[in-house]
C-alpha cells in the first residue's frame, strides 16, 4: 500500500486550520463599517436597556470581518456572502423610524447569498435597484419591517434567488407587475425562485402570472376576487397558504388536484364551498393540513375527507355543520382537530382520545352534551384543550387532570359541577378557564407553579383567597368574579409580584383595601366593583407602574411562542386556538370586553359600589396611564383633587354618587381624551368649568361628534332656572291664595256688622 506524502499532508493540514484566518476584501469590512455606523447614530439618541448593547453588531477595522459573529464567508480568496442581523432595535424606546438607504452599504458586497435583515422596522420602499447588484442572492429574508409598497421587479429577476421572505411589511398593490420583461422571466425554465413568503401585508392582487414555486404564503393580506386560474400551473406546489383574506367565489375543486400538496389554508375568505354533492375529490396521500375555516359548509363533515388518509391537521371552524362526529374521526391519526363555531351535537367518543398523536383539539362554541370520556387524557401529547361554550356536564375526568402535556385548557360556559378537580403541581399546565360552570367549594390551590392566567369565575366558590396563590410565581391574570368570596382582601396578594390583571367583582369581600396590593408593579386592571369593601382608598399609589407608564406596544398574556415551537402548523392560525375570554369590564357606562390582545394597552382602576369613604387620595392623578377610573356609589367625601387633572389619558371618570362638595377642578379641562365625566348626585356646586370638558353628562358637544340639537340644549339651559325660580313665586302665590280661602271657610275672619252711619 502507498503511503500518503508528508509533505501533502502538511500542506491540507496548514490549509484546513488558516483558512477561517484568511481576511475578507478591505472594501466588504468598510461596507460593513458604514452599515455598522449608521446604527450607532441612531441607537445613540435613544434610551435602550442596559444589555442591548450585546445585540448590536461588535465589529472592529482591526480584526478580520470573517471573524465577526453576524458575517460569513467562503471561498478562496475569502469574501462575505452571510449577514445574520435580526431584531436589531428590539428593546429600544421609542422604537426608530429607520430608512431603508441604511441598507445602501451592502448592495457593494456582491458576493453576498443568504443576508438576513428581519424585525428591523426599516421603512420605505425596497431598493430595487440596490437589490439587483446582488445578483448572487440565493436566500433574501427581510420580514417583519414597515417596507411599503410594491416589491421591485429586479427582485423577481435575480438569477439564483430561491426563497423570498418579505412576511410582516406593509407591502401593497400587485404581487407581481404589469411588466413584460419581468413577466418573461418569471415564467422561463431560467427563474430558480421555489419559495414565496408574503403573508401579514397588504396586496389586494396576485396579478396575471405565477412562478412554478413550491410554496406560497399569502395569508392575511387583503386580496380580493377569486382564486386566479394562473394558479393551476403551479406542477410544483407544495404548500399553499391563502387564508384570512378577502377572496370571494366558490372554492376550486382543481386546488386538491396537485399530487404533491402537503399544506392548503384557504379559510378566512368568502369563499365557498360547493355542497351539492357533485363536487369529487380524489384521495391526496400528501394533503397533511387543510384549513377550511369559514368556507359555507353546510349539513355532515364531507366524506371526502375520510380518503385523505395522510390527514393530520383539520380546521373547519366557523360553518354549518352539525350531527355528531363521524365514526371515522377516530381512526385518522389527527394531531390537530379545530371543529369551532358549527352546530354539532352528541357526546365525544372515547376512540378519539386512544390515538397518541393528538395534540390540540378545538370544540368550542358547538352543542356537544353529556360527561367527557374518562379516558381523554389518554391522549398522552395532549397540548391544548378548547371546549368552551357547549353542554358538557359532570366531574372533570381525573385523566385529564394528569394529564402531562396539557398546557392550555379552556372549559368555560358549560355545565360542569361538583367540588373543583385536584391538580398535580409538577404538570406543564399555564392557561385554565373554568369560569362559569357550576363548581363549588373553596378556591383551589393545587395549580402548577407556571399558571399563568387562571379564570374561575362565575361559580359558586366560596371562602376566602387561599395563602397558596403566591406560589404561583408566574401568574399575569386572575379572575374570581361573580362567585361567593367572602372575608378580607389579604396582604399576601402582593407577593404575587407578576399579577397584571385582577377581577374581584361582584364577590362580598368586606374590609380595607390592603395598601400592599397599591404595590403592585405590574397591575394594569384591577376591578373591585360591588362588593361591601370599607375604609379609605390607599394613599399611595406611586408603585403602581402599570398604571402610571404607557405601553409602547401591544401584547398578549398569551406566549404564542411558548405553545407553538414543536408545532410547525400551529405556528400559522395560533390565534384561532389561544381563545382567551374577553375581560368583561364597566366600559363607558355598560358592559363590554377587552380582548386578550389588546389588554396591554387598557389601564383600569374600578372601585365602584363598595363602602368606601375618607376623601380621594390625590396620588390617584399619578396614574397618567388609566383609561376609566370608576369610585362611584362609595361615601368619598370633600374636593375633587385637583391633580386629577393630570389623568392625561383617562377616557371614563366616574365619580358619581358619593358625598362630594366644592367645585369642579378647572384642571380636569385638560383631560384631551375624556369622553365620559359623571359627578352626578354629589353635593357640588357653581360652574362647570367647560373650557375643555366635553360629553352628554354636561350637555356640551365634543369636537368631532354630531351635537344633540343645539336648540335643545339651549332650551334645557334656561329650564333649569325658571323652574328653580318662577316655580318658587308660582306656589307662593298658590299656597297663599290657598291658606286665606282655608281661614275664610272656617270663619277665620269675622267682618264688622255695617255702620249705622
């Protein structure tokens, strides 16, 4: 056998370990300099966290730029053809406005193949011409920007592009052009592009072509008409993402006839279903999911179905159908079942819970009836549970309850009863809605140490909060109104220091409210309405940060992340699984909800219809975040405080029905964004200080809003004195008229007998 020469083994071995060594072009590091220095100027004029330096790219000009963390290189000499540059302003506040020529030092790096530029917010049109100097991109991902209107049509003609991401913008018009050249290549053997991700912008039009890709995403645009045929030549398409637009037409039967498809969401449109009959779908061993949400189906489950026999996802929420489940539910092997919103009845077979795959099943809002199966938690990768809003009745099965996986389980509005089931504390178990049913008893306390919301409400629990509420260290939203709470508010509420959201209503807690739970640092809404709680109002209120600082952003209880990272379906519709109640609040005079989503941004503060007395704690106008803050029907007394003026974002202040005296602050007319102001039944005199104030109550129109008949309100002005004064000499008049006829009838007066003379 020949051996190997020492001296070519030296050289592969020298070659091996000095490359990554090698150095980069001078002119990419100087590309990458200006780029890095563009960021500097505009991070330098903001506030960010103290640890969101460690995001920003540390690039220096005397190290090697294929040595920096975010870039890439290859070949021989070595050039850049990798940027990994995600979420680079993420903590920043205020979050920048940044133009999308920061990008123009990299358009020099033509070597450059997979950049990824994605959660950015960088604003303005693509640059396309910028772009088509890359032309050896192979891989573009610029999502989640604020890039706007059309995409440039060099992108479509970069020779070995083959995935474009551009999910996440505000991207509008056309999908493609009305551009021959563009039009040209786009359909010829030369285009490489496979992968098209366009979902969460704008467009209203596919346009006129299509490339052969293998994979579409426009959902959540706003795409209107129908399905364009152009789409039937797409031989290679794989996955098919249209759902959550504005489609219109019936549903083509021609979209099951692609023999690779594995994914097709079409629901969420206007769509139809054809329910005739005649409509044949031939057996697809590749469909895998199949959203048909909101499609017009109508009577039994399509047979149909039963012959795609590699079925593991199936959304037919928000149509008509009804019956019971098939028998063939249970023997196709479903990971995911989103059944919502129809009209099925019967009880659940306990075949469906003996297949493993199961992860995530979705009844609510249906007519099922009955007990649950006892063995439902059987289904051992159970992740997510939604039975809201049905008839079910009985005990909780104690399989469910030990259940492993189950993380998120929602059985609220139906008619389950006996004493609360006992939950194992070491389970994965973080989202619980048993609010309105028919348990009793005392407040459970065997909930995991990850709970993070937990709604019991509308039951007929009973006692006291239990001390073991503080073990639950990630709690964000509790809610136990409407039952038959009793005893004080305790102290140890406090130490549960990631409380957000905290309904109490319509419960009979008696005593003070505990200055500890004006401590909270995150509490946004807390909501304490008709219960019989005495004393004053807290005095200090300076920690209540939740209410004092406005969110930049919106966001929800719910961590989509947290459910949905081994579940690559999921991660398209969450929200149509993660169906948290509305919190139901005294919004405006009546009662409304606030969505999950958008709890972040409502402050509320409502301590209406106790017996609360002591004077308003002038610390209240510090909480310049709250929207409503109700202290009606208490026994408050003295002065409106003047610092209520600062609520610079109240839009409901209710004080009505107290002990009241002095005048209306003149500050409240700076309140910009009050729209309700009740101060009715107090003991409040002189003027209303109108300068600013504005709404029914005080009979003075707001800007913007038709006014109620200005001769009405004229009229309803000058009523008000007259009856308060003419009607004072109108029955003083009356009354004497009335008292000197009383004393004439009964000889009250005697008249003299007439003079002789």
């Amino acid at each position: 056998m020949e051996r190997p020469c020492p001296l070519l083994t030296f050289f592969s071995f020298f070659f091996f370990f000095s490359l990554p060594c090698l150095p980069c072009p001078e002119y990419q590091k100087q590309a990458l300099l200006q780029f890095q220095s563009s960021i500097l100027v505009i991070t330098s004029s903001l506030n960010y966290r103290p640890d969101y330096s460690d995001q920003l790219p540390a690039w220096n000009s005397s190290s090697n730029c294929c040595g920096w963390i975010e870039v890439g290189c290859r070949g021989i000499p070595r050039v850049v053809n990798s940027l990994y540059l995600p979420n680079l302003f993420i903590g920043l506040s205020p979050q920048p406005q940044v133009e999308s020529t920061i990008l123009a030092p990299l358009f020099h790096i033509r070597s450059l193949e997979t950049p990824y530029i994605f959660g950015t917010n960088i604003q303005g049109e693509i640059q396309g011409v910028g772009l088509a100097n890359l032309n050896n991109l192979v891989l573009l991902d610029m999502s989640v920007n604020n890039f706007k209107g059309s995409i440039p049509p060099q992108l479509f003609r970069l020779p070995y592009l083959r995935e474009l991401y551009l999910d996440g913008n505000t991207l509008n018009g056309k999908l493609f052009p009305d551009d021959e050249e563009t039009e040209k290549y786009v359909l010829s053997s030369t285009s490489k592009l496979q992968v098209l991700s366009l979902s969460d912008n704008k467009f209203s039009d596919i346009g006129n072509y299509l490339p052969n890709i293998s994979s579409l995403a426009l959902d959540n645009n706003r795409l209107i008409g129908g399905i364009p045929l152009s789409m039937r030549r797409l031989s290679k398409l794989k996955l098919l993402y249209l759902h959550n637009n504005l489609l219109t037409g019936e549903i083509p039967s021609w979209l099951f006839d692609f023999r690779g498809l594995k994914d097709l969401y079409v629901g969420g449109n206007r769509l139809i279903w054809n329910n005739s009959g005649t409509v044949e779908i031939a057996p697809n061993p590749s469909l895998r999911r199949l959203s048909l949400k909101s499609c017009g189906l109508v009577g039994e489950i399509p047979k149909w179905i039963s012959n795609q026999t590699g079925l593991c996802f199936l959304d037919l929420c928000k149509n008509n159908l009804r019956g019971e489940l098939p028998e063939w539910f249970a023997e196709m092997r479903f990971e995911g079942l989103i059944l919502s919103d129809n009209e099925f009845t019967g009880s659940l077979s306990p075949r469906l819970f003996s297949e493993f795959a199961l992860t995530v099943l979705a009844l609510s809002r249906n007519n099922f009836s009955e007990e649950l199966p006892k063995n439902i938690g059987f289904a051992t990768l159970l992740w997510v549970l939604t039975l809201k809003e049905n008839n079910f009745s009985g005990p909780i099965p104690q399989s469910l309850v030990q259940c492993l996986t189950l993380q998120l389980l929602y059985l609220s509005r139906n008619r389950f009863s006996r004493h609360f089931p006992v939950f194992n504390p070491d389970r994965r178990l973080a989202y619980i809605d048993f609010s309105f049913n028919d348990f009793s008893g005392e407040v459970p306390t065997t909930f995991q140490v990850g709970t993070t919301f937990l709604a019991l409400g509308g039951n007929k629990l009973s006692g006291g909060l239990p001390l073991n509420l503080t073990n639950l260290s990630n709690l964000k939203r509790l809610e136990l109104q409407d039952n038959n709470l009793t005893s004080e508010l305790p102290n140890f509420i406090s130490r549960i220091s990631t409380l957000e959201v905290l309904n109490l209503r319509n419960n009979s807690f008696q005593g003070s409210i505990p200055q500890s739970i004006f401590n909270l640092s995150n509490l946004r809404i807390l909501d304490v309405l008709n219960n019989n709680l005495t004393g004053e109002i807290p005095q200090e209120s300076h920690s209540l940060v939740g209410m004092i600082e406005t969110p930049n952003l919106p966001s929800s209880i719910i961590e989509t992340g947290y459910l949905s990272y081994s579940l690559e379906w999921f991660q398209l519709e969450p929200q149509a699984l993660l169906e948290v109640g509305d919190l139901v609040v005294n919004w405006k005079k009546s009662k409304q909800g606030i969505s999950t989503d958008k709890l972040n941004i409502y402050t509320l503060l409502d301590l209406s219809n106790n017996q609360l007395s002591g004077q308003i704690p002038t610390s209240l106008g510090a909480l310049k975040a709250l929207k409503l803050l109700n202290i009606s029907g208490n026994k408050l007394v003295r002065k409106i405080p003047i610092s209520f003026g600062d609520l610079e974002n109240i839009e409901t202040l209710d004080l009505s029905h107290n002990k009241l005296f002095g005048s209306i602050p003149p500050t409240l007319t700076k309140l910009q964004q009050l729209t309700i102001l009740d101060v009715s039944n107090n003991e409040l005199m002189g003027l209303i200080p109108n300068g600013g104030l504005c709404g029914i109550q005080i009979r003075v129109p707001c800007p913007g809003e038709q006014p109620t008949s200005p001769v009405k309100i004229e009229e309803e002005d000058h009523k008000e004195p007259w009856l308060l004064w003419e009607s004072v000499w109108i029955g003083y008049s009356i009354g004497l008229l009335l008292a000197i006829g009383i004393m004439f009838a009964t000889s009250y007066f005697t008249l003299p007998p007439p003079s002789n003379n």
